[in-house]
C-alpha cells in the first residue's frame, strides 16, 4: 500500500499544465488521409470522439452539429473522431452520414490519436486551442451539456 | 520496489522542473478500492486497485511509463509492476515505436491491439485485477508517405488472461514480426502482410491481402483475405460494403473464418454481430468463433426529418464444430425525442442462439430521459428478455431509474430479476445496486458503487469478456492532468 501513497505524492508534486495536442493523420470515410494541421481551426478545433455502439455520442450528435452550424464561419473547426475497432468500423461511415455530420469524420481504428490523448471514455469531447493546447476537455453526454459545450467555446475563442 | 519507484519519480520531478516550458508532462490515475466479495468467497474484504500513466513529451519523442498495484488481504494476488512503458518517435512521415505500443493490422485478422477505457478485468481463477488491454512489447516503425504506407513489427503480444503478477514469460509467449504495406491510387487501398509467429509450438506464417477504397461518395468497401502458408484449410475472409442515400446508410458484411485463432489469441476477427448497450442484449451476445464461422450482417439507420432514427439490424452466424450451430438475431430500433426534449429509446430483438441452448429469445426494452429542467433529467429503463433452454422459459428483467445533473451527478438505482435455473435455483433472483458519479472537474471525477453486481458475459469496443458477480461497495478516483 505504501507505493501507492508514493504515486500520490508524486502527483501533488507535479506542476500541472494544459495537453497539447501533435499532428496527426487519419484516413477519413471517403478513404482520404486528413492531417490536424489541415483541419484545425484559426481559433480554436472542437474535436468529438466517439463511436457507433455508444449510445450517449449518437445522441450528443445532433447538438454538435447544430453547435457546428452557429461556429463555422467563427474560426472555430469542428473534427469527429470515430474509434469503432475492427467489429464496428463498417457502420462508422454510414451512420455518420445518416446522421449528417457536416464536419470531417476521421477513422482512428488503430486508437492511435485515442492512445496519444490517453481518453477513457467515450464521447470525449476536447476543444484545443490556436496553439494546440488542450484548454477544455468533456466524457460522456446529457441534456443540457450543449449549452456548457457553448459556453467554452465563446470563452476561449475570446481569449488572447 | 520501493526504490524504483521513488527513483523514477524523482526523476521525473527533476524533467518536469527542470523543462518546463518546451516539453510536456502529461498522465491519468485511476484508483479503485473495493469492500465486499464474490459469490464465492467466504468474507468481505478489501482491495485497491491503482493504475497511474505517466507521459513525457519533448518535441517529437514522447516517453511514457504505466504503473499498477493491486493489493488484497491475499499476498499471491498482489503486485506493484511496471505493466507499460514506451519511448516512441513521431514525424510527418516516420513513426517508431519502442516498448509497448498498439497495433492492429487489417480487420484485426492478423493482429489486434486494444484498451478498453476504465475496464478493470479479474478473472476467476487468478482472482488478481488489471487494465484490460493487449498490447505488444517490442520495436515498430511506420513509413508514412503520400499514397504508401508500410509498417514492420517486432515484438510480443499480450496474452491478458495472465494478471500483471505472473511472469513476463507466461504473460508474452508468442513472438511475432510482420510487415504491412499499402498503395492507395484513386481513393483505393491494397494492403499486404505478412506475420511469422513463433512460441513453444514451432513457427506459423501467415499472409493478408486487402483492398478497400470508395466505389462512389456513396458507395465503399473493404475486403481482406488472410491465410496460414503452410496449412491450406485455415484462413479468414472478411469483407463489407457500404451504403449511403440521403438518410439512409446501409452496412452489409461477411465473414468466413477456419482455424483461424492465432498463438494465444492476438488477434480478433471481426465478430459480424451488434454489439449491444442495452444491458441484457449485451450480456446474450454471441462470442465469434475463429476456430469456425461464417455468416453475413446488415445494418440499415435511417434518421428522419424530425432526427428520430431507426436501426435494423440482422446477423447470421454459422459455426460447423461437431454439428451446426446457427445463430441469428433480428433487431430494431427507434429513437426519438418529443416537442418537450423527453428522449425515448424503444428496442426489440428476437434470436436463436444453439451455442448456448436458447431458443426463441425475445427481448425488449424502453429507454426515456425525461428532461425535468434545463440541466438535468430523470432516467427510466426497462428490459425484458424472455427464452427457452431445454424445455425450461427463462425470464430476466433489468429496471433502471436515474437522476443526472448536466454531467455533473448522475445518479442510478439498477434492479435486475431472473430464474435463469444457472443462476438460481429458487423461482427469482434479483440484484440491487447503485451507482453516483460525481464530476469533480475537469480533471477529476468519482464513481461509487454500492449493492450487488449481475456478472456474465460483456462486450465493449468489440471485444468481449467475463464480468464476475459481485456484492459490495466500490469507489473509483479518475484523474488526469
């Protein structure tokens, strides 16, 4: 038990500082490679990730699009991360574009971009900001979580 | 022990001090205790589990270190290890790899990598908990050009039904290399692979051929083929092609696996059935069988003007062992949501499943998250499955009810009621838990359990394990920095 009181000290004793978010390529569901840096926003990139078995991302959907719609001309660029493995990855491009997702859909089946950002759940929805630091980070979906989403938009894309 | 661990955290103090500014640490730690037992353990007792991540990032080069503890009242099941560490390099256009790292290749027919997000596996016989994942400990580099991409691997694979205390050499039997290219020219793909295994029962080789790409903006596929060189009746064919018109998007797939489940089980062919939240759905999935299996699934959605979506789906599953087994499930789904933002979810599935003797098995539920103000809403679930095994009808019910608070609180009471005969061998057994998850902020959240626990089969991100009952109280403190 001892060693763990040691991993907790060591925790109190890290300086703690926002992620920041690498370059990365993933191929999209039209089986075309799209880079963060061509994708990410003047302002600041929303990034959703999520997958076709999780119930609360299909539903947090339809508000992020509707979020999308009010930003996107605003400097702020909107990206959907799919993390379906190899059972479910079939379903990700259709139910994306049944659900018409108006941003780029990228396909993370090699969790790469999930194991980089060491998420543990799903939706995990991240805003990152012109310098590539990860200034807001959100698991799971509820009604009402859109207008907190809002919210943090309008206070980072103002910030300096 | 002790030793190294306060070494590398030093260590790690002294990078973080002294760099600030230009590098980056980063990191998670998840903590769970437990008081309670299982059904077959003759008293309470307590357990904690720690898992701490700890990452270093310094321009292209990322170094990460995972450490876990488990510790019981039962000396053999405790351990302080090690379980992951990596120094990795990336670039535009080279990524190496060093220590343990995930790799999938194709469909996951040759090999598949995962991490299931705050799963914590204990398995029966070791009676020891772990950070559910398979990963692979050796050297991998990837080439990544324009239109090319060639990948080669070295290393181990985890056989994760071995806890972290047992030897590495137990843990990691197989060893592996393999190299993975591919070209894509006008927006097709065709993949190559090939993969050597080596263990204590000699040497495999396999190869792999894919080719995926789009027909149309609304038409695409995948294929693969993969086989065992020097065993011309083991081989996996997958393959699928997608749909999409407007509202409607249509998935079909195949599959066609023979002796197919490679070394100690590092890869995972795709499964073809849905993998079901609804909790009795989930629990009564059917578990692919590599040794032999084909079979097909479709998956139509269609969202309505109103955002309201039906799912139909309908898999066919057929395992030629010592006579056949076929499975077949057919379900649906409707979603919606009414003018005052109430969220519904109905479901219905019907299935025949000869691998585990049920028959005629129906099963039906309804979701709805009634919005009782801005912030927060009310949850009522309710499942009912019905079957028959051997003449005997067997009923299982789930009935949720919940509170949640933006995603702040969330509170939920779970009842489930059975007289499966496995189960019970009186007329009903029920189980009452209970769940809070408190959102601390940003970086911390807690989760307290407290009740009993159905077990059984689970499936999440497509790979499937056993939940083990249990009777107890559970807090878990995730954070991350």
């Amino acid at each position: 038990m001892k060693s763990i009181y040691l991993v907790f000290l060591f925790f109190i004793g890290i300086q703690l500082q926002a992620q920041s978010i690498k370059n990365f390529s993933l191929k999209d569901t039209q089986n075309s490679t799209k880079s963060f840096d061509e994708l990410k926003g003047e302002k600041l990139t929303v990034i959703d990730f999520w997958a076709t078995w999780c119930k609360p991302c299909l539903k947090s959907i339809p508000a992020i699009n509707t979020i999308y719609e009010q930003y996107k001309d605003k400097g702020v660029s909107f990206i959907s991360i799919n993390c379906d493995g190899p059972r479910s990855i079939a379903k990700a491009g259709p139910m994306s574009q049944s659900l018409k997702i108006q941003y780029p859909v990228l396909l993370d089946i090699d969790s790469t971009v999930k194991t980089q950002l060491n998420l543990s759940a799903f939706p995990t929805l991240i805003i990152v900001n012109a310098k590539g630091k990860i200034v807001w980070f959100h698991e799971g979906f509820i009604s009402g979580d859109e207008k907190e989403i809002i919210a943090q938009i309008e206070k980072y894309s103002n910030e300096k | 022990m002790k030793n190294r661990i306060i070494s590398f955290a030093v260590l790690m103090l002294f990078l973080c001090c002294t760099t600030r500014g230009f590098a980056q640490f980063y990191g998670s730690n998840l903590l769970e205790t437990q008081y309670g037992k299982l059904p077959s353990d003759a008293i309470n007792f307590g357990t904690a589990y720690d898992r701490a991540l700890l990452g270093y990032t310094y321009n292209r080069f990322t170094a990460g270190v995972t450490l876990e503890q488990y510790y019981t009242r039962y000396e053999e099941r405790n351990y302080t290890k090690i379980t992951q560490y990596s120094l990795k390099y990336n670039s535009d256009i080279l990524d190496v790899s060093l220590g343990n790292f995930n790799e999938t290749i194709g469909r996951g027919i040759l090999l598949r990598s995962f991490e299931i997000p705050g799963a914590i596996l204990e398995d029966q016989g070791y009676r020891s908990r772990n950070y559910f994942f398979r990963d692979v400990q050796g050297i991998s580099a990837k080439l990544k050009l324009k239109d090319f991409t060639t990948k080669v691997i070295w290393g181990k694979p985890l056989n994760n039904v071995f806890p972290p205390n047992q030897d590495n050499s137990v843990r990691r039997i197989d060893e592996i290399k393999a190299i993975y290219s591919d070209y894509t020219f006008k927006k097709q793909t065709l993949g190559a692979s090939f993969l050597s295994l080596n263990n204590d029962k000699g040497n495999s080789n396999y190869t792999m051929l894919s080719l995926s790409g789009v027909i149309s903006p609304k038409i695409n596929y995948y294929t693969e083929i993969a086989n065992d060189i020097d065993n011309a009746s083991s081989h996996a064919y997958y393959g699928n092609i997608n749909f999409t018109f407007a509202n409607i998007g249509i998935t079909a797939e195949v599959k066609d696996y023979n002796n197919f489940l490679l070394g100690s089980g590092f890869n995972e062919v795709p499964a073809l059935i849905k993998e079901h939240s609804y909790r009795l759905l989930n629990r009564s999935t059917h578990v692919v069988q590599p040794i032999n299996e084909s079979g097909y699934q479709i998956e139509a959605y269609y969202t309505f003007p109103d955002a309201s979506v039906l799912t139909v789906n309908n898999a066919i599953s057929k395992n030629a062992l010592n006579k056949d087994f076929i499975f077949q499930e057919y379900f649906a789904e409707y979603s919606f949501s009414t003018a005052s933002h109430h969220d519904f979810k109905l479901f219905v599935d019907y299935a025949e499943d000869p691998f585990k003797d049920q028959s005629n098995r129906i099963s039906s539920g309804i979701y709805v998250d009634w919005k009782t103000s801005e912030k927060s809403s009310l949850r009522t679930e309710y499942e009912f499955q019905h079957f028959n095994r051997g003449g005997i009808n067997v009923q299982n019910q789930v009935l949720t009810l919940g509170y949640a608070f933006k995603s702040k609180w969330i509170f939920s009471l779970v009842s489930e009621l059975s007289n499966d005969p496995f189960l019970t061998d009186k007329t009903w057994k029920t189980w009452f838990g209970s769940n809070l998850k408190y959102q601390i902020n940003n970086e911390n959240s807690l989760q307290l359990f407290a009740g009993q626990r159905r077990g059984g089969p689970a499936c999440n991100a497509g790979i499937c394990y056993e939940v083990l009952d249990y009777k107890g109280v559970e807090l878990r403190w995730t954070t991350r920095f």
